[in-house]
C-alpha cells in the first residue's frame, strides 16, 4: 500500500509554524507495518489542493491530509475533497449525530446553524474526535482510501493512532520493520563517513536502508530494518553492533536507542541511584527544563540555579570577584567553581555547570561570541571541563550548549562507572 501526506495551510508556508504530523504518521504508519512515501506541505488554494488529491489518486496513493476542517473560511479541505471526488456537500445525519456527541464530551452544545461538521462530500464518513471538537473525513473506494484530520498535532496524532490501531494492527505482518540507532557525540557527520568507518554506508546498506541524521549536537547513524522474523531482526543487529564496535566511531558512542540525550541521563542516573544538580548560566534554565520534561526526573533532580549575573555568581555560588574580574565570568575557573557550590549546595552525586557568550554582543573581556565552559564534577572531586567554540546564532548557540552540557554529562558518568555503549 501507498501512502501520502499532505499537510494543509499557508501558515506552514509562512514558517509560522512547522509540521508536526508528518512525523507523527510516519511513526505510526510504521509501528503498523507500513510505510509512509511522501509528504507534501500545500497552500491555502482550492485549485492546487483539488490538482493534488487527483494527482495522488490516480497514482494510486492513500491520502492522509492534516488541516482546513475548522470554522473559519480558509479552512477549505472539505470543498475541495468534494470538487476533487465530484461529490456533493450533504447533510449527514450520522455526522450529526457523531458531533453531538463530541460536543456533548466536553459540556458543550453543538449548534448545527453556525457551525457545518456535520456537512459531508457525499459517501464520506466522519471519524470520532475524542480531543477536539472537528470530527475527522474518511472516503473509501475498493482498496484505496482517504482521511481528512485537524491539524492540531494532539488531535491529528489520537486520531491517526486510533484509525491504524484498529483497521491495520492485523494486517502486513508477514514482514516486521525496526530502526536500529547509534548516536555519536563530538563528531561531525562528514568526518564519521570520511575519516573514522569509510565503509560503514556499504556495511549498513548490507542489512537494510542506512540513515545519517545530524542533531544538535550529536549525529544519529542507523538502518531501517524490514526481515520476515523477529529472529531475523535480532540477527541483523547483533551483527551490526559487531561491525560498528571495530570501527573507529565505537568510541565515541553514548547509546544505542532512540531516546534523547535528557531521557537517557535521567534513565542512566536512575539506574545509577544518583542526583544531578545544574548551575547554569548561559543556557538559562534550558538544561534544567529538557530534564525536568522527562517523566522521572524528580528521581535523579535535586535542584538546579541560574546564575545569570556576575552578583548572584557571588552570592550563591561564592564565586571571588577577583575570578569574574580577571579571568571573566566566561573561564574555567568560574565553570569549575559553579560545580564545587553546587553539590554543596544540593548536596547531589554529580554537578554540572554552563558559563559562556550566547551573543549576539560579547562581554567586558571580549570573549568571542560562541564560547562556552562547561564542567562535570562527582562529589570526589573528580571533574572535567570541556572549552567550547560556537559560530551560530544567539539560539542556536545555546540549544548547542545545553545539548552538548546533557553530553558531557553522560560521556563522564559513562567514563565514571567504566562502561561503554560497544
């Protein structure tokens, strides 16, 4: 089966805001078995979006469309589906019904005279929306079907769930789909494929598709798996973890999975019985936030404190003023120093700190925009400090910096407890 996914408004266009539910589907359509060929972002306009569904269709794709089922007037999807299949705009007594009962879910009162959910393109059902109040359009014809959802990424995802869930969890299980993930840190993606496994496109192509995903401060290598057992697949992976421990990227490794960099401390430190403090400065409070957004968090957080200033620098850290005069608040005396008072201060097993320039201005010292000090302290003293030099944005510096802080975090405990990821 085919599938395509068109996302539907100009304030995707605009760069207002991103799509959210084209990965949404692929992770589903995947979860199922399926797989999800192309996605499409498309304007506001009837007549590209009425070219586009005809299009797909005679190609034979099922269509999952996201957006233009509200109220207002540029939500236009449901006139177009009905130009598109020349169907009619009808009264549906079951779409009626069904947004009654939506509304009725959350003590609300559906007036049909001010609102038309329940006006469908003729043989077009509606699908239940338990999280918003527009329900869902669903068409079939043979073997080839396609669904119009909100495009509020919460309703979009419960509604898709629900619709594979139901109609495809039995179905295209002769062939079982996995993504095996190695994430590396401090390495750049050319220099993975160039310099340190040269041959590891050509070792990973031999199981399966090979992917090369770069974040923020770390690269994401794998292969999309698809084997007839889950036999097979467990194979595979045991044979590709035995060719990736050869290479040269082995150990730069931290894990072997698909979480973040904040899921997999907070589960690492947890399984470790530890606590973790932050004193940060120019990430303020963003390390702490990707953290405390894990479920669990409260097990290894103790606390963390955002010394933006040079005066709370002193005040609560203890920080000299000799220190932030001459060597600047940007040193690794001060990162290091922000560590010893912090696990004083939250008495934890580990502590991590973040002083540097975000930009887009320098500071009294002209430290270059960019730089950052980060340091990783036990509470034997043992400890780290890790001299960073950025050329990105004001944003972009400090996501890299809080990212690379999670990092650093984890490539010390890891060196800590001597284990490694191969």
């Amino acid at each position: 089966m085919k599938f395509a996914f068109l996302a539907i408004g100009n304030e995707l266009l605009t760069g207002k805001i991103s799509d959210k539910n084209g990965s949404n589907l692929a992770r589903v359509l995947r979860k199922n078995h399926l797989e999800l060929e192309l996605i499409q972002i498309l304007p506001d306009q009837k007549s590209i979006l009425i070219q586009t569904i005809q299009s797909l269709w005679k190609e034979g794709f099922n269509l999952i469309i996201s957006g233009g089922l509200g109220p207002t007037q540029d939500d236009i999807t449901k006139e177009c589906l009905a130009q598109a299949f020349e169907k009619e705009i009808i009264k549906s007594q079951e779409a009626v019904k069904m947004t009654e009962d939506i509304y009725r879910s959350k003590n609300r009162t559906y007036n049909n005279e001010t609102h038309s959910y329940h006006m469908l393109p003729q043989d077009f059902q509606a699908t239940f929306n338990k999280v918003g109040f527009a329900p869902g359009l669903y068409f079939q014809e043979q073997q080839q079907f396609v669904m119009a959802l909100p495009g509020v990424p919460m309703e979009f995802e419960s509604m898709v769930e629900h619709f594979f869930q139901n109609q495809f969890a039995s179905q295209n299980q002769n062939t079982i789909k996995e993504t095996f993930s190695l994430h590396t840190m401090k390495i750049p993606e050319s220099k993975i494929f160039h310099e340190l496994a040269p041959d590891l496109w050509k070792d990973l192509n031999q199981f399966g598709t090979p992917f090369s995903l770069p974040h923020t401060g770390w690269v994401e290598v794998g292969v999309y798996l698809e084997k007839s057992s889950q036999q097979e697949i467990d194979s595979s992976i045991e044979k590709l973890l035995k060719i990736i421990s050869k290479t040269k990227i082995a150990p730069t490794l931290w894990q072997c999975g698909h979480l973040t960099p904040a899921q997999y401390l907070v589960d690492y430190l947890t399984s470790k019985n530890c606590t973790i403090s932050f004193q940060e400065s120019a990430t303020g409070g963003l390390v702490s936030h990707l953290i405390t957004s894990i479920p669990g968090a409260s097990n290894i957080l103790n606390g963390s404190l955002i010394s933006y200033t040079n005066q709370v620098k002193q005040n609560l850290l203890n920080i000299p003023s000799k220190i932030l005069t001459e060597k600047s608040e940007v040193s690794t005396d001060v990162a290091e120093k922000m560590t010893e008072e912090g696990l004083k201060l939250f008495n934890t097993d580990f502590a991590a700190s973040i002083t540097g320039i975000a930009g887009p201005s320098t500071n009294d010292h002209n430290i270059p925009v960019g730089t950052a000090f980060i340091n990783i302290r036990h509470k034997s003293g043992l400890n780290i400090t890790d001299h960073i030099e950025m050329k990105g944005t004001r944003e972009k510096n400090i996501h890299f910096f809080a990212n690379r802080v999670l990092l650093n975090c984890i490539e010390f405990i890891h060196s800590f407890y001597e284990e490694k990821v191969l």
